[in-house]
C-alpha cells in the first residue's frame, strides 16, 4: 500500500495553514473553463453522467434486497432511470460494524491520508459531478461545477485538515516518571483516539456535496464508518461519492463497507428508523428545521450535528449607492431560485435610505428591488444561469400559495429556459410586509423575499435580530456607511448569535461562504448546533482511551 | 489594571506543554511539609478554618433570601455551623446574565489571566482548604491537602491551558482577498468566540474540587458565567472557591456575578430546578450515575458534561510477587474507604494465579486479601491515615445491608480514629462472588470490594470489559506478566471504551490520575461523556461568530 498521507501532505498542509490564517486559498479549480482542465475533460464528465442514466448504479452493499430510485431532472422533468440498491438497515449497519474494529485500530495518519486520496480522487470527478448535481439538485451548471465541485471539495479539506489537527493533540504515548510513597515509578502510557461508532450523514436536496463532504470526512479520518443517507430525489451526486470512497478504501486495504449508502424514496422513507438504530452513534443532519428538531429531540443519545435554515435579514441602512446594493440583493433572491441557507429573504426598509446622493423613499427601494429582479431575469439565458431550476415540485406549489397571502410587490413566474422547455423555473416573489406581521419570520425556501417596513434602521436591526435568535440565521446582510451603526449591527447579531456581513457587493454572490476563512452556521441560533469547520465539530467525534503500564 | 495573563503566562506556557507531553509536571506542593511552605502556612490555614466555624460566610450574592447550611464534620461528628445564603435563581442568574455581555467581550486573553489568578490566590489557600475539606468530605489530611489541593488545582489549570488552546484556535480576524465575476473583492473578517451562557457546576460531596476547578476554568475562561451547585453536605470547601473567585474578579475589574454559589440543603434540594432553568446553557455534573443520567435525559437543550461512576475491575491473570498486588488491591479500598471514582472494586480471580513461585489458588488470594485489609487497618493511627472517614451515614448503612446479602469473606467494621472519637468509619467488606452475580455489576459507593471467581484469566478480562461497557468504567487494572495478555487486555477494555492500568503497584495508590498525563473518564461507557481534559471538554464551550465588511 502506498503511503497515501506522504503523497498528500503538502495540500493537508497547506489547508491547515489556511484553516490558521483563514483567508482565500484552495487547492482546486472553481472554474470549468478548457484551459485549466485536460483535454476532453468536459466531455468526458458529460459522457460518464450520461452513461449512468438508465441504468443500475454499481454498488455492491450488503443487505441489498431490491433496488429503488426515482429521481426526476429539475431541467428535463425526466426520470434519470437510475437504480440503486435498496438495503436492509439491520444487515448494512452490522456489515459496517464488522469493519469497524480494524477502521479504529488504523492510525489516524493512514486514515487521514485514505480521506485525502479519497477527496483527490472526487476532485478528478468534477465535470461528471457537475451534469449529476445539476439533473438531481436542479443547481446551474457553474454552480453544480464550483459551488458542488471545488467550493465543497474545499470544505471537504478543511474537515479533514481539523480532524487531523484534533487527533494530532492526543500523542500516542507518553512516559511518566514521578515518586510516590514507594519511591520512584515510571510509567508507560499508550493513549488512543477511539472512534464513537456509526456516523449517518443526512444530505439534503439542494446542495448536498458541501454539507455531506466535510461531516463524510471528518467522521472517517476519526475512525467513523459513515452511511450517507441521501435524499431521495437527490441521490445520484453522494451515491457517486460513496462509490469512490469505496474504491479508494478497497485499494488501500480497508473494508469497502466504512462507507455505505442507504437510499429511499419519498413515499417509503427510512431515515427515522435508521437514526433511531443502536448501531448508529453519531448523526450529521443537513435539513429542515422541524427534522433537526426531531433529531435533537430524539437521538438524545447521540452525538448530533445539524444544519438546518433561518430566516436571513437586510437591513438597509445607508448606501453610497443604492443601485449595486439591489443588485446583490436582487442576485441573492436569483440565485439558484434562493434555495441556498445563505439566501437572503427579509429585507428591512426604513422610510428612507440614505444615499450619497440623497435618501430614497421605501417605496421607491421596493419598486427598484422588483425591477432588477426584472432585469435579472428577464433574458432567458442569463434567468438560467442565474436562478436554474426549482428542485421540488412542492416549492413552487409553496411559493404560490404564499403568494395568494401576502401583499405582492413583484409575482412569482416561470422563465423560459433555453434548451430546457420543461425545466421547472420560477422567478423571485417580492412582498411587502409590516414590521409586525409574522410572515417572514420563518424561512421560506426558495425564491421568497419580503420587503419590510420598518419604522428606521435602529429598530429593522433590533427585529432583525430578534428573529435570527429565535427563528435562526444562517447569514445576514447589513448595508451602512456610518462606521457607528455598523459596530452596533455587530454587537447586536453577535449577541443575537448570528453571524452578520457588511455592504458585500462586489463579493458577488453576497451569499458566499468560504471554507477556511469563513465560520458556517454558529450554533447558537435555531439554524443549526455546527460549524463549518470548528473543533467541536471534530474534537468529540472520538474519545480518549488510554493505559498505563508501571515498569 | 494589571496584565494577570503576563504575571502568570510562565505557568501557562509550562502547562500546554505538559499538556502536548502528558509526563509528571506540576506546579503546585503535594506535600504540607513545613520546610515547603512559608513559616506558619499550615496553623494560619488551620485557624483561618477554624475562624469560620458557627458563622455566616461572607457572600455577598444577588437574590439572597435567608441563610442555610448544615454541614456536619464525618470526622467530629459536630455541625460546622457555617450557613449561606439561600438564593432565589431567578435573582441570582438574572444578575449574573446582567454580567454576561461585558464578560463575554473581555479577550480570552484577559479572562484566561483573570482564571490564572485566581487559580493562585487559591494555590495560597491550601491549609485552609485542607481542613475545609477533612471537615465536610470527610477525607483525611493528607488526601485533602494534596489531592484536594495540589493535584485539583493541577486540573484546574489543564483546563486553563485546552480552554486557551481551542480560543486561540479562533484568529481575531482575517483579510480575505479574491476575484468574483465582478472583479478583486477585500473583505475584512472579523471572529469572536462566543460562550453559549451560564454553566451549573454541580459537585460532588466526597471529592469536590477535582472536578469542580476544570469544569469552572473551562467555563469561565471561555466566558461562561459559573453557579457553582455543591453538594448539601459539602458547601464550604467549594464556598472557600467561590469567594476567591469573586473577589480576584472584583479586583479585577469585572462583575463579581460571574461565579456564585447556590446552596441547598438535603431537604428542600434547589438541582433539578436550577438546572431545568431556561438561564442554564451549560452543566458540569459530577455525582452518581443516575441523577447523571437524569440530567442527559431532562437538559438535552443544553451542553451537558458528566462524570459518574463505574464499577471498576481487576483482573489477576499472573504476577511475580503476589504480596505487593494485594498491597495494592487492598489499599485501594481502603483508600478514602473506596470513595473515589478510581477506586478499585471488582477483583476477577481465575481459580489459580500464577506466580514467580508457582501458583496461588483462589481460595488462598482471596484470604490473602482480606489479611491485607486486616492488616493495613489494625493499627487506628494507619487505618485513620489510610481509610479516614466515610462522608455519609448513608454509605455505611448501604455496606452494612450489602453485608448482610453477600458470601463475607471479612466484614466490614468501624475502627476507632484517634483524637475523633466520634468519626464515621468503615474499613472494607470483602465479598465472595460467583461470575455469574449480578450483585457486582454495579458500583457499590464506599469500602466495598468483591472476590469474584472467574473460570479463567479470559473468562475474567470477557466479563469485566463487558461490565465496563455495560455499567460503565473510571479505571481498571490489570495484573498480568504475560505480554501477549496484557495486550489483549489492552484491545478488550479499549473496545469496551474502557482506560486501564497494568501492573500498578509502586504508583500508590493505584487510584491516582495525574493532571496533564491522563485523560479521566473516556465518554464511551456509563461512567460519563466528559474527560479530564481534552479538547472535547473545551470546545464546545463556545461557539464562533463573525463579521466580514468589504472595503
């Protein structure tokens, strides 16, 4: 077996010293552009995606009984025929237990170096990621390439890198000497990061690789055989990875079965009844928040981690320049239809904004957000690129019926998607509401935004924060010149436990999140208990066992 | 103000080290002996204990509503006659949410000086502290000066040290610099380690401050108020911590009501309320397994640290001398009458041991062991240095009706202390057992050991991994001159998330865990989900907020 961490260190390396310094690095290639990718390498991406539809997807698992899958493409609105092994959780979850032993007793450096080719060999598989993301997720094909290609390989990286840096604190032995009652003893003392047990990772729909990545690695670099557990209309992107940690683990000598899929379907889900297994010990929970709250209530007994959503704020308070800062809200609002946890959804608007050139009314900043969502949208091809597809059905359903409730300042419509006739699409809804209507304080996924009046910018923060607190914020946006209120903004979503960006403009979208450099989710709001990437998220992912022998 | 980080940063440096190293290291004085300490040390610590008999302890703290307190001597049998405020928690923990922000602002760096602090001003407290905690958990001198002392504030300053270290995981900020579509973008990163809220401190009766120190360093270095929950019987020594506390806070410049104490009595008990209270984030439980295991069902919103008790095995496959490893056994349930969560309790004893002279049968160990006991508490003056008292009534009539159920091989009696006439004292009932009881499959608080036979070696190790895992584990031992045994040993109880000892005999007792070298408690059984210390215990104690501006 090759040395897999020797071949890989300088990239773990350098992820730790960018994890330390946080600023912009990485190691992979955001862009699908010809001249940073060998020859073919597009096509070829294509061609392996496409020669999956139709088709069982190969994967070996014990406990197989039957085969399911029903995914349907956001873009064409046709099945991608793809089957996968329906499992028995009982008959996968010993098999995973078998392999488990052996996985603990590795050393932490060969495991580590196992995750890294494993990640290596993903980052080899971007373009066909990319058609397998855009066809489950519904995302644009630049986002499905960098957003589920690079940006989540980079979290993947930065899971891995905080795993090591966690396992490495625990030395593995350490000589004692000192005098008791009956003179001098020494000691030799073995310590040993012991794995907790069976990790299962929840994916969601909508962007299931940057979440899945890092709680997939970090799991198994500590010892973890993990299950990923994908959503059922969105299996194809993390049934691919599963497969390629498979090969990898296999050719370095360890038991394929560390890393398992147990698929389903909507009508016939499995997730409760495989969380509430004994066999499982850890849960990684990407999701909505009334299931993140089932499992924090439910699977008390084991170690959690989710993400789920909140109802991310604006508040506009003065601007050098309104029009940009439309533009990023509006793009936010776009962008992949707001199915994104750093979507923008409540805009609050004092009376007037103030301008370098002068304050604007409310009205005329609501009526300036609808019409560059217009503008943003109204050219088919750039509506594609920017907003792509719904991925469910039931969204859409959702938004019109929201739509039927509130005060619409700009209604929600399809777009045309070229060379997509039945791609489900849908433009941004735009409502006005009152500061003390209760509409907007939850999430509304998708391409949902409300135009808030508030009654000025002291108290748009306070309700601001008030909601992130309670109903949770996974990013909020604050938009001022006065150097004052943005040192109170801080303060006050800080304390509110909510993490908070200033007048991002040209940082195009205004929701990107940076593996290294950026802290994802707080835990201190209803949005979730982790981060991407802390040590809490790895440091109790394993325990510390230890013996000691006098000698 | 001062820079209390600089005064103490020597220590502090010298502790991550010990940390990163894990040999013997300690800055503190195990040993009263007069020529360590200054002239007249030991008899102004005795009278400043003594000053505080029959009088009310001076703590100032918000909500006080009368005063309580019946702690009564194990040793003298007479009340102290100390009371203290009885608080109402609404008061108590709205002053100290009051004092939360401010605190929660202070640098890590000025809080970790503030904890280094006062972790000195208690180092200067040692014989005071000494008796304080001889006359309420009953232990004897020795024990109290320097296991209650030295080796708890060697804990307390680990914790310190991973507390800083995970802070300082955390940059203050960052510049992140890179191109999106729209062209180069600066953004300003700002990070902030943010406590999750006020941590109840529940402590024990018979070893308080070992567990008590970490979890209030941790706590309050990572900028989490304290309320310190001690045990009814057991106030002033964890008092005595609480005023210190305070006051170096004060002195410091800071709220005083970051730590306090909310005191109880054993019949109108104030835990399960305080710690259901919304206002509670944290809580550090240490005390039995059932209440632990209360607190992990009914506070699962918040972050809860156990540790409680196990019933922990030896396992005598072979020896060179059998003498000392009885020596051994015998004093570790003599030790403190078996009242730490280290002490030895299940010894597992094949038919014959093997030894350097030929093998032992079982029959002989046994009596053999119980000679030992016998012999170490004959002499009164032995017995009172070894044994001293036993903390409750209660634990003496549970042995004596354990006694009544059991095959006695030597009963437990009462041995006469010297100069305490009136001391509640036990030395140890030794019982025989069959490997088949399940009398055993327990902890039994107190001196209280049991001769179990195994069918063999094997059989011994098989069954006492499983109780472990099943009825959870502190510290286990092994005696084994067989490499291949030990290291099977080794891989069973690391498999059942069990720590163990092999061949301890010149560490006396064997009990002893040592700051900066053990990981305490592993997570993995019954026995607890914390350990003293690693990066687990600290991590989670805070959480990460941000802000990123564009500029």
């Amino acid at each position: 077996m090759s040395d897999l961490f020797a071949k890989h260190a300088d990239r773990l390396e350098a992820a730790l010293e960018a994890c330390r310094v946080r600023g912009a690095w990485t190691p992979f290639v955001e862009s699908p552009s010809r001249r940073l990718h060998p020859e073919g390498a597009h096509e070829a991406g294509r061609a392996a995606f496409e020669a999956r539809l139709g088709r069982s997807f190969d994967l070996d698992l014990p406990g197989s009984r039957g085969r399911l899958g029903h995914e349907i493409s956001p873009w064409t609105a046709a099945p991608l025929g793809i089957d996968y092994p329906a499992v028995d959780p009982d008959a996968l979850l010993g098999a995973m237990q078998a392999a488990l032993p052996a996985w603990a007793d590795t050393s932490p450096r060969e495991r580590v170096g196992v995750c890294l080719e494993i990640l290596d060999r993903l980052a080899g598989q971007v373009f066909e990621n990319a058609y397998a993301t855009m066809h489950t997720a519904g995302q644009g094909f630049m986002m499905a390439f960098a957003g589920s290609g690079a940006n989540s390989l980079d979290r993947g990286l930065e899971g891995i890198a905080y795993a090591w840096r966690a396992l490495s604190d625990v030395p593995e032995g350490a000589v004692f000497e000192r005098s008791f009652g009956k003179g001098p003893v020494r000691l030799e003392k073995r310590y040993r990061a012991v794995p907790r047990g069976i990790a299962a990772v929840v994916t969601c729909a909508s962007y299931p690789a940057w979440n899945a990545l890092p709680a997939l690695f970090a799991n198994l670099a500590t010892g973890n055989p993990v299950v990923v557990k994908p959503h059922p209309t969105c299996i194809l992107p993390m049934a691919m990875v599963v497969a390629t940690a498979r090969e990898v683990l296999v050719e370095a000598g360890h038991p394929a079965d560390l890393v398992t899929l147990a698929a389903d379907t909507v009508e016939a889900p499995v997730t409760q009844a495989l969380l509430d297994h004994p066999a499982i010990a850890i849960v990684d929970f990407t999701g909505s928040q009334a299931f993140g709250a089932w499992i924090e209530l439910h699977c008390r007994h084991k170690r959690v981690y989710t993400e789920t959503s909140g109802c991310n704020a604006v508040v506009l308070e003065s601007v050098d320049a309104l029009e940009p800062v439309l533009d990023a809200i509006a793009t936010s609002f776009c962008l992949f239809s707001a199915q994104m946890c750093t979507s923008a959804q409540n805009v609050f608007v004092p009376p007037r904004v103030r301008t370098a050139h002068g304050p604007v009314d409310r009205e005329d900043v609501s009526a300036a957000l609808a019409a560059r969502i217009d503008a943003l949208t109204d050219d088919p091809a750039h509506a594609a690129a920017l907003c792509a597809t719904v991925q469910s059905p039931r969204t859409v359903e959702q938004v019109h019926a929201l739509a039927l409730g509130v005060d619409v300042v700009r209604a929600p419509v399809p777009y045309s998607a070229p060379g997509f006739p039945h791609a489900r699409t849908l433009t941004p809804l735009l409502a006005r509401a009152k500061g003390t209507d209760t509409v907007y304080r939850r999430e509304h996924f998708g391409p949902v935004g409300f135009a808030i009046e508030a009654l000025d910018a002291g108290r748009a923060l306070a309700r601001a924060c008030e909601d992130a607190r309670e109903h949770g914020s996974i990013a909020s946006y604050v938009y001022s010149t006065d150097p004052a209120f943005r040192a109170r903004a801080e303060q006050a979503f800080w304390r509110a436990g909510a993490s908070v960006g200033f007048n991002l403009v040209r940082q195009s979208p205004i929701n990107f999140t940076a593996a290294y450099s950026d802290f994802h989710v707080t835990g201190l709001n209803p949005a979730g208990n982790a981060c991407l990437t802390d040590l809490a998220f790895v440091a109790d992912r394993f325990r510390i066992v230890q013996s000691k022998t006098e000698v």
